[in-house]
C-alpha cells in the first residue's frame, strides 16, 4: 500500500495567529482541497502519534527529553530539551517572535555547549544533540507542566512558563539566568556581524520523571521511511536499527513510492523550501494529482492536533462544502 504522511510539527493556530500571521490572500488550493475530501480526527500530540504510528509505542509515553537522552546514549534523569528561541519584548508582555524557533548549526551548538559549562559549572550541562534543539542535564526530576515552542510562535509566553509542580521555578529562574548570560554572549556577538538573529534563550522543556525501562526493543517489525529535521524525529532515526537514513525527498515527484513513508516538515520555522507555498507545489499538488489517478493509495497530513485522511478518488465527495484551508485546520 503505498502511504505519505506529511507532518507539519510547527504550524498550530491559536486564534491570534490565524487573526495577525495568516493573511486570507494566502491562497493554498491543492491543500484546500485535501482537507475538503479528508476525514479528520483529534490527536494529543504528533509526536506521541507518530512513535505509535511506527510501532514505538514503547516511548510514546516518554517525556521527548528522555527519547532524545536515550538514543544519545545519555542519561535520561534530569534531562530536559533546550531549544533556542528568539524573544520580542512588548509594552505589556514578550513573545517568541514569528520565525522565533532558530536553527542554530552544529558547530554553534558547541559553542552554546562550551560558554554554558564555563558559566554554570558541572552540575549543569548542554547536550549537542540531533536535530534543532540542545539538551539540558541537570535539571530538576518532576513532572513540570511545559510547553512546546512550536505552539507560542508570535504568542505571549506568559502563559506557557514552567509551572505545576513546586520545583517548577528551579526551571523559570534557570531560564532567567540563560537570558542574562546569552544577553552578552560572545556567540550572539558573531551571530549579529553575521546578520543572523540574536539567540534571547534556551526554552527549557520535554522533561519529566523517569518512566520504568523498557522490556525489549522499541521498534516492531513495520516497515517505513521517516525523514525530518526535528530533534524527536532526528532521535527516533537513531532509535532505529537501520542504516543512516536516506535525505529528504526535495518533492512528491522525487519519492521513490515503494513503502510508508513519513515526512516531518517546519513551514512557521524551517528552510526556505518548507515554507507552505513551497510545500503547496512540490507536495501538496503533485500528491492530490496522484491521488486521483489512484497512483497513492493514502495521504495524511498532520497538524494543528489533527490527522487528515485523504484516500484515493476521496474526491468523490463532492458534497462537502468547500472551505478555507485554514478552516479547515483550525
């Protein structure tokens, strides 16, 4: 059966959004389209869905730090993830900016790494890790309520700090300290004659307490293709006994259609060509065209919490009224 999955990991619509960041000019109408024809269900978390979606279950449960920690080869105790962000304060509160989520390149990370150990000592320490974000070792082991990034692009953040329980502010005045220190870091001096934005933080996130070890190996027997630049993503990669996974598709075309395939994009935060006008023409399109052809027997986009279904010749369905694709997301 010959099945795509685009995960769409960073673009959620809280209300403000769609109201302030999304023009109505933007016109997708392939993905529209999808949407129009697909059934729908809520999910909790695409991470949790996709580790069961690949026979992961065993981790789905997991605090994400502790997935990354563990297909590092690290301690999983007291990890937490560390995501560089970039902060805009305004009269009355600070958000994380539009395009607040920055990809900071390796060799970056290792300076992050190396200023942190520097200032904090050994108690506390950076993780260069895969994918984008850092991990933070140290921190406290609670289940403190956080909250993805991803979620709080051009959004207050007042509202997502660490909080629940009592040692929750261990991790609001670390994330104060990492301000301060990154406000004069030498890094940020290089980023800027670089014309690069200015790291404001480490968003501090993904841990937990530990949950019981695992009984035996975490993947079963599916058979899949998973490509993507998310740290969960990078660290699922590695959690696989398989070879160094194949690049990206750069487009529908480009896929070689032989088995399930999931691909994790970031339009609100990644490279250029994952914007979602580009992935309006280089996916979005091609695999409705195929759809209806009945070459791809299942597509499934996921974002903003949901799945959407599109089998082939879904398009049957003309009695569904049309609507905008951001209605239809939201």
């Amino acid at each position: 059966m010959r099945r795509l999955t685009l995960i769409l990991s960073d673009l959620y619509l809280p209300a403000d959004v769609v109201r302030e960041s999304f023009p109505t000019t933007l016109e997708l109408p392939a993905l529209q389209a999808l949407l129009r024809f697909a059934e729908s269900r809520r999910i909790a978390d695409w991470r949790t869905w996709l580790s069961r979606e690949l026979g992961a279950g065993a981790v789905a449960d997991w605090p994400i730090a502790h997935v990354s920690a563990l297909a590092a080869k690290l301690p999983v105790e007291g990890t937490w993830m560390a995501t560089p962000v970039a902060l805009e304060a305004r009269l009355d509160h600070v958000r994380l900016r539009n395009r607040g989520l920055l990809r900071v390149p390796s060799d970056q990370q290792e300076a992050l790494q190396r200023e942190f150990t520097r200032l904090f000592g050994q108690e506390l320490g950076l993780e260069v890790g895969g994918g984008t974000s850092l991990m933070l070792r140290g921190g406290p082991e609670a289940d403190i309520t956080t909250v993805d990034p991803a979620r709080l692009l051009d959004s207050d953040i007042a509202l997502a700090l660490p909080g629940g329980a009592k040692v929750a502010g261990e991790l609001r005045r670390l994330g104060a300290e990492i301000e301060m220190w990154l406000h004069s870091s030498p890094l940020n001096a290089s980023r800027e004659k670089a014309r690069q934005p200015r790291i404001s933080s480490l968003w501090v996130w993904g841990g937990g307490v530990k949950r019981p070890e695992l009984p035996g190996p975490i993947f079963g027997g599916a058979r899949f293709q998973l490509h993507g630049t998310d740290a969960y993503v990078s660290a699922l990669q590695q959690l696989m006994d398989t070879a160094t996974p194949t690049p990206t598709p750069l487009s529908f075309p480009a896929w070689v259609r032989q088995e399930s395939t999931f691909i994790e994009f970031a339009p609100m935060s990644g490279a250029a060509g994952e914007s979602l006008l580009d992935l309006e023409q280089k996916w979005f399109a091609p695999a409705r065209d195929a759809l209806s052809k009945g070459e791809l027997d299942l597509l499934r986009v996921v974002a903003n919490d949901k799945v959407f279904e599109v089998r082939r010749r879904s398009a049957w369905k003309f009695w569904r009224r049309r609507r905008s694709w951001l209605e239809s997301l939201a």
